[in-house]
C-alpha cells in the first residue's frame, strides 16, 4: 500500500519533466560600463552574507553599486535610474581575498603534487619544492614568463571568486621583472598586493630597488595595486629589506617555518622588539610560545597555508595556537605547483583540519577544548581578516555601504547547492568554482553569469604553455606527464 502511494506521488509529480529539455535560458546583458564614475546598478534579491557584524545578514536584500563603491545594502532598496541585476537564487559574499600566492609559478602548476617543502634529511624529500621550483624552474624565469604566469593566475583567481592577492613574487632577478610582474597583476584588473620579494642572480636589484618602485608605480595608496616589502629572515641581509620596508611606509611580509631552522632567528627578533602590526607572518609553524607571544603582542598579522602545510611537511598548520593567542588568521594558496588556489579548498581544509584536532582531543577524554570552527568563521578568515591583514580593510572584506564594490554571487540554485538551507554551510560545504556565477571588483563587473569577460582564454593559454615550453627545456627538467 505503501509502494503504491509512493508511485503514484513520483506519477503526480510528473516525472516527464525530468527529461524535458529546458528552453535556453536567455543570459541578461552585462550593465555597462560597471565601476566607472556615476554608473549604478542595483542587485537585488540576493541571500546577504555581509561579513559585518554593524550590517547584518539578509535571507533577500539588495546591494547598490555606485561607481567604484558599495552605495547601500539593506532590503528594498529604490532602483531610482540604476540597472538592475536580478539576483534570485544567489548568495552575496565579499569576494575572497588570499594572503599569500606565488602566481609566477602558475606555468608550472600540478608539477609538485606529489612533493614536500625541501629535503629534510628524513623519507620522502627527494623531490621537494626547493631543489625543483625555485632551484631548478625559478631561475631561468625572463620577464615574459613571469608576466603571463602572473597574468594567468590572477584571471584564474577571479574566475574562482577570489578579488585580492598578496602575490609574493621570489622572482625579482632584475629590474625588468619587477616591471612585469607588476604589468601581469595590473592587466588582470583585480585587487593586488605587489610582494616585493627576493630574486636570483647579480641582475637583481633586491631590496634597494623597492624605493624606485615604491616612487614610481605605488605613490598613492589609494590604486587597485598595492605594495608589501619581502623580508624573508632567513636570507642575509633582511634586516636591510626591513629597514628599506619600514623607511617607505610599506608592510612587510615573511615566511616562518620554525620547523626549517627559522625559529632561533625570530626568537631573537622578537626578543628585540621588532615586530609590529605592519608585519605578516606566513605559516608560523613550530614557532616557540615567546615568538607567538610578541605576534600577538604587536598585532601582526597571521597567513595560515592549511592544505600546503599538511602536504609539504611545513609542520602541523597552528590553527590551535592561533586560537589560544585569540589571533585570527587569513588564508594562504601559496603554490599551485602543488595545490589549488580556489577558496573554497581553502576553507574546508581549515575546518576539516582544526576539526580532526580538536575531536581527536574529545575522543581522548579531555574536555578543556576550544571551539570547533564553523563555516562563519573560515568566511571570516577567508574575507575580512585577509582585508586586515593586507591593511585594506577600510577598502574591502565585507559588504559595507562605503566600501568599494568586490562582491561575489554565487549560485545557490545550482545542482549541487539546491535546496538552500544555511547560508555559511551552503558556501564552505558544499560549493566549489562552479559556483560562482559573478565576479564584481571595485565595482567592474568581471565574470558575469559564470563567464570571464574581456578574456581571450585560448590566447592566453597559448603563451602560458608557450613558456611553460621554455621553463622546463632551459631548466633541464622532463616534463612527464605520468611521473611516478
Ligand atoms: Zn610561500
């Protein structure tokens, strides 16, 4: 009787429309000439993920864009003369931002899956990031290389919904590098840190260079493009970096892999108290308790690697010690050669990882624990905190009237969404690129309807795999499409 009941429902429900070919859907046109001075377009009804507290969240609200800027969020609002988007059915988030990415090695992305950080002395370290990457590829890199990889790099970022890079770019062997580094970044038309790191060979003009730049291309502070000074302290010479860093106004970021040999040295540095919050610290594996305290003690900022550290051997990413200092971390892609950089691999690993830590412990007996992260809290490691600690918190990372426009729709009708019912979980559980349907930065409409604009993929391409080419015959590495 049961069975029968339940067929005839299935029969009610129509199962013919299951296979009935949808009419193509027409795609709404692009409002025009989105982010230019005193062009508005409104979306409207769209589920709000504000990612500030004073705005709130909205199950169907609307964001006006005005120019460059967020004009207003809230429900209801007048269209007045504005184009409007229909949102229905999407999510609006601030868009991701990523702290730390080499983006020159895009060319050489899924060459290292398989490999760790460096060869440690102990199993396992025979292919390893150092000897292959930077080694080997990084050093036969000419400008051309590094301008597409960068390129290249971004556009794939904004596809995925990510609209800010800290892009770190070991890859300053000379002047002419830098100058294409910053053209592939400024081409993608996305929100940029330029990270002004270390290069190779007696062409480069590492650090002193950084006050030509900073003259020449970053005068004011208010562009798409930003800068940070590189201060790797494991390198001779840093202290020179952060004075150069300091003596321009400029932040300065560093990797800190404790568990590389680097925790004697920033010890001692914060011993001397040199830290301070215009410092970012990427990593902070097996760093001492004295080292966190001076972190946290200076309001520095933390750059987390979740699914790079777990893989590469940079040690156990310190979520728990995060927490216990009360310091938010960001995100970090870091490399591509050996893992994606779309967000959402990102903000999984963050909560599947600090999980397994923390309900191992419960499972263990113990019942001082810290809070289990949620899919609110990776939002907001994945936004907000990595405005604040790229120092443009007061330009993006929530969806605040006043803020410029980088927003993200996301599509929460999609297949693997439907049926939507929680919005954080919706996001971190369940979706991936696909996803994201639109991509909005300082107001300029950048993918629309799951589609990149004002892109020539298979041009770029091309030149990608045209340098890719190079890298690896001048680098005397095979490239194996099957290497075991
Ligand atoms: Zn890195």
């Amino acid at each position: 009787m049961l069975h029968r009941s339940i067929a005839a429902a299935v029969a009610a429900g129509g199962t013919g429309a299951w296979f009935t070919p949808s009419a193509t859907a027409a795609v709404e046109p692009v409002p025009a000439a989105s982010g230019r001075p005193g062009r508005r377009y409104l979306i409207r009804n769209a589920a709000v993920l504000s990612m500030d507290a004073a705005v709130g969240d909205f199950p169907l609200a609307d964001i006006l864009v005005d120019g460059a800027k967020i004009a207003a969020v809230g429900p209801k609002l007048a269209a007045g003369d504005a184009t409007v988007v229909d949102a229905r059915g999407r999510i609006a988030i601030p868009g991701f931002i990523d702290t730390h990415h080499h983006q020159f090695e895009t060319a050489l992305r899924s060459f290292l899956a398989d490999g760790l950080l460096a060869n440690d002395g102990k199993p396992h370290g025979a292919v390893n990031y150092f000897d292959y990457i930077l080694g080997k590829f990084a050093r036969v890199y000419r400008p051309q290389d590094v301008q597409i990889s960068e390129l290249f790099g971004s556009l794939s970022q904004l596809d995925a919904g990510v609209t800010t890079v800290l892009d770190i770019s070991q890859i300053h062997h000379s002047p002419e590098h830098s100058e294409a580094a910053l053209a592939g970044l400024r081409a993608a038309g996305r929100r940029s840190v330029f990270g002004y790191f270390e290069g190779h060979g007696d062409k480069s003009r590492y650090p002193d260079d950084a006050r030509r730049l900073r003259k020449q291309h970053f005068a004011s502070d208010d562009q798409l493009v930003t800068m940070f000074m590189g201060g790797e302290i494991y390198l001779p010479g840093y202290e020179k970096a952060w004075q150069i860093g300091r003596e321009l106004g400029l932040p300065i970021a560093a990797h800190i892999v404790g568990t590389l040999g680097m925790s004697d040295t920033f010890d001692k540095l914060a011993a001397a108290g040199r830290f301070g919050p215009d410092n970012l610290f990427i990593h902070m594996t097996g760093i001492s308790d004295a080292g966190w305290k001076a972190v946290k003690d200076a309001g520095a900022g933390v750059s987390i690697a979740f699914p790079i550290e777990a893989v590469m051997r940079h040690g156990m990413p310190p979520i728990l010690k995060a927490q216990a200092m009360g310091i938010e971390p960001s995100l970090s892609v870091d490399v591509e050669c050996t893992m994606t950089a779309d967000f959402f691999t990102q903000m999984r690993s963050a909560m599947m990882l600090q999980r397994a830590l923390v309900n191992e412990m419960a499972i263990a007996g113990k019942t001082d624990l810290p809070a289990l992260l949620t899919a609110r809290d990776v939002l907001r490691f994945a936004t907000i905190q990595g405005a604040k600690d790229l120092k443009l918190d007061r330009r993006t990372g929530s969806l605040t009237a006043g803020k410029e426009a980088d927003i993200v729709l996301l599509d929460a009708q999609a297949i693997n969404v439907a049926p939507l019912n929680h919005v954080p979980g919706a996001i971190v559980s369940l979706m991936e690129r696909s996803n994201v349907d639109t991509v909005i930065v300082a107001g300029r409409i950048r993918k629309w309807r799951g589609r990149l604009l004002d892109v020539d993929l298979p041009r770029l391409r091309a030149n990608l795999e045209a340098s890719r080419d190079f890298l690896f015959k001048d680098a005397g590495v095979e490239r194996d499409l099957f290497r075991r």
